[in-house]
C-alpha cells in the first residue's frame, strides 16, 4: 500500500550542467496517492502512538485547502480511526453543501470519514489554548490531537527517516517549510559535512525558533526567505509558468503551495552562483500534490495559466 523505496530523481537542465551542479530529488510524492511526502512521515508514529494509547478519535487543524486535513483523513480511514478537521473560517459552514462540492480537498477528507467543525479565525487562533482544547473534548469526547500541519515529536521522528544512508553523499539537502517539522527531521538525520536549506512558503520570521525546538544543536542550517512569493498560499504568473515549464521538462510535478517555491529558489540560487561548482543538492519532494486543484480553481477565476 506505501511505496517506501523511494527514489533520488536526478534533473537534467541546462543551467545544471552550465554549473556544473548535481541536482537530485527524492521522490517522496510517490509514497501513497493520498497520504505523500512528509504526510506520510509525520503520520506513521503518531497513528501508531494513538492505536497504542487505544484511542479511536483522531482530531486535527487545518485550512480548507490543506495537505494535512486530507492526508489525515485518508490516514485515518486506512488505521480504522474516526477523524476531525477543525477547519479554519466558519462562513464555510454557511454553505456546506456548496463547500464540498467544490473545495476537492474538504470533499475528499469528507468521503474518508472526517467530520468537520468549522472555526472562525478567531477561534481557530486558540487552538493550542488549554479551554480551547477541554471544549472540543466535551463535544467529542477522548481524542487523539495532532497539531496543525502534523508537527509534533513524534511526527519529527517519522521525517528523520526520509534520509537513508546513501544521501549521505550530498552536500546540500533542500526542504520546503511550513511549520518546521519535516526540516527538523531532516536536520537531525544529517551528518556534520552536510547542510540543508529550507525554503519557508510563507512570510515571518518565527520559524527559526520552531525549528529549533525539534531539532537538535546544529549550526549547518539554515532558511532562505526570499522566496515565498508574498505568503502563504499566494503565488503569481512567474511561479506557475515555472510550475509548468519545469514539469515539461523534467516530468516532475510541483505544487504551487511548497515544492514549486522551494525548487524556484534552488534554480534561482544556481543560476546565481549560491552554490559551489561540483556541489550535490538533493531536493525533498514532500507532496502536496492534491492541492493544485484548489489554485487552478483561482486560476481559472483571475483568468491566468492553469497548472498542468
Ligand atoms: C507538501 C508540503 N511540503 C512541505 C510542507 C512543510 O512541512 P512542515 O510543516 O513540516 O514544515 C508541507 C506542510 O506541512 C506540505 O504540505
């Protein structure tokens, strides 16, 4: 059911050899249709722990689009847990029907067996909140709670094992950032000859700190911020081109949300000399696949390029 042998693609493009830079990603897309990348990593201990702890509810956040919401959904189906998605913004309640029609990923943690509870923003900001948490135990009863975007612990000692010992021979190892974890994983999985670089989708400079709290005392990495195109979620006619340019060239997809940011900035870096000739970078693919629909649908609204 997963496919754990995942594979080191390597990418052929011009300003590679140009470089002369060894560009390879690992192609953690391919673990499960529903459950890729680091979803998977960061499940796998924590539906563990929650079967050991002989819990049967698993309860989660996320925005309405999130890779997480539908991972945990299928997750949860497939370890036999009933599951929760505290979703972000209550309007959607308003019309939920209409929601699940057209929001694919809602629609699809839906027809897994997660139930929603939609939020206002407001609320939604309490979520690690003591009361917060003892309501929703109130109006669900024992649960098993994963933090927004998966991260916790255990979820850091899944993403350490994405590296194997054969990547040991890179020099570079690249990541995209959300919430910390899976870079955290990745940290600590490395050796002190290599360094890795993450590539934050959203603008702030709190991360540091919450890669920190995972990861241990290790000086070889660190963010480059430059690269989030505005913010979480946003995007422009420069990323989507490249989207789908790189695809054509390589066969590789990208999601506009994560991968396709981080794998813009490498490029960008090399065609800027960041890296030293001779140097091998290995890129995680880390998913997120199923988020495309949602853009093309905002595409498709502004009248742009849709993603391929
Ligand atoms: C596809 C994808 N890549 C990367 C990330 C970032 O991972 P993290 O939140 O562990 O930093 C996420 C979000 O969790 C994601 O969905």
């Amino acid at each position: 059911m997963f496919n754990l042998n995942t594979y080191n693609q390597q990418i052929n493009l011009p300003i590679l050899d140009e470089k002369e830079i060894g560009l390879f990603i690992k192609r953690e897309d391919l673990i499960h249709p529903s459950i890729s990348g680091n979803k998977y990593r960061k499940l796998k201990y924590n539906l563990l722990e929650a079967k050991r702890l002989k819990l049967e509810i698993i309860l989660t956040f996320g925005g309405a689009y999130s890779n997480h919401i539908a991972a945990t959904a299928a997750a949860g189906k497939i370890g036999g847990f009933k599951t929760i998605g505290i979703i972000r913004g209550d309007e959607l309640a308003n019309d939920l029907d209409n929601v699940l029609e057209n929001n694919k990923t809602l629609k699809f943690a839906n027809s897994q067996g997660m139930d929603f509870k939609f939020v206002s923003r407001e609320d939604y900001r309490n979520k690690k909140e003591e009361v917060f948490l003892k309501k929703l135990k109130e109006e669900y009863g024992n649960f098993y709670l994963i933090p927004e975007g998966g991260t916790n612990e255990l979820a850091v000692k899944g993403c350490q094992e994405i590296l194997t010992a054969e990547d040991e021979k890179f020099d570079y190892i690249c990541s995209a950032v959300g919430t910390g974890g899976t870079i955290a994983g990745l940290i600590n999985a490395t050796t002190k000859a290599q360094k890795v670089i993450g590539f934050p989708a959203l603008k702030g400079n709190f991360l540091e700190g919450e890669i920190r709290k995972f990861s241990k005392e290790n000086n070889f990495w660190h963010l480059e911020n430059e690269y989030h195109f505005g913010g979480y979620g946003k995007f422009n006619e420069e990323l989507i081109s490249f989207i789908n340019s790189f695809k054509e060239k390589t066969t590789i997809p990208l999601d506009p949300i994560y991968t396709g940011k981080m794998v813009y900035g490498i490029i960008n870096m090399v065609s800027n000399d960041k890296f030293q000739r001779g140097s091998k970078i290995l890129i995680i693919h880390t998913g997120g696949l199923q988020g495309i629909e949602g853009i093309n649908q905002k595409l498709k609204r502004r009248n742009m390029d849709l993603i391929q």
